[in-house]
C-alpha cells in the first residue's frame, strides 16, 4: 500500500504542476511531450485522475512510516 500511495502522490503532483503550467503561462506540459489527447495522453491524465482519487482517498489513513502519526482506533492524529 505504501507503493501505491507513493505513486499516486507522485502523479498528483505532476498533474497539479501541470495544471499550474497550463494557468500561468497556457502551455500543457502532457500535450507537448505527448501530443494533443492521444491514446498516452489520456492514458495520462486517466492515471493522474485515478491518483488523485486514491490520495484523497488514503490522506487520513494511518502511515507506520512516518513517526510523527500515532493512530488511535484507526484515526490518524497529526
């Protein structure tokens, strides 16, 4: 799960900067490396949705890999 999590902060990320890129300056950073909505582009932005969607989903769950949490009846106190 920790892999998981992982990726999906990852792609997050890329597609808030992307996102970030396309309201500043107008330019679309996965258009321009991979074309304009081809199957890899939307293989893109489906996976940077998917990830969104479980980091939403896992931002409240408890990580043993951070020491700072500490989880109480599954609730995680940051």
């Amino acid at each position: 799960m920790h892999i998981l999590k992982l990726v999906a902060y990852v792609l997050t990320i890329i597609g808030a900067i992307n996102w970030g890129l396309i309201g500043i300056f107008g330019f679309n950073l996965v258009a321009a490396m991979f074309g304009d909505m081809t199957v890899l582009a939307r293989i893109i932005y489906g996976l940077v949705g998917v990830s969104a969607i479980v980091t939403v989903l896992t931002l409240r769950q408890c990580d043993p890999i951070n020491a700072y949490e500490t989880c109480e009846s599954g609730r995680c106190n940051l």
